[in-house]
C-alpha cells in the first residue's frame, strides 16, 4: 500500500492538483553524463520524500 499512496500523490502532483512536495526532475542520460547518477537521483529522492515544500530539484548528468 505505500507505493500506491507514493503514486497517487505523484498523479495528483502532475495534474497540478497537490502542490506540496518536491518536484525531482533528472535528465534522461546519454552518451555526455560523466558519472552513474541513477543512485545520486534515487537516493535524492529518498532524502527529500518527507520535505513538504514546494520546490523543484534538478540532477544532471552533465555541464550541458
């Protein structure tokens, strides 16, 4: 049941309808990401799963 509630906050988040929480946004990777930044951006989200401001937090993979 806890992934559900994760994923009905997630739906109601994009719908713009729960405007609490943090918004993680990570690049889709290519041939320019210079390090594994999967567990950076899962660990990431993690961290900040109990944060309840509205913010947005980026990770990129490169200086692009």
């Amino acid at each position: 049941p806890v992934e559900e509630v994760y994923a009905a906050k997630r739906i109601l988040q994009a719908c713009g309808i729960r405007r609490s929480g943090v918004n993680l946004v990570s690049c889709p990777t290519c041939g320019r990401t210079a390090y594994d930044m999967i567990p950076i951006a899962e660990e990431l989200e993690r961290r900040l799963a109990d944060c309840k401001k509205n913010i947005t937090v980026a990770v990129m993979g490169c200086v692009v």
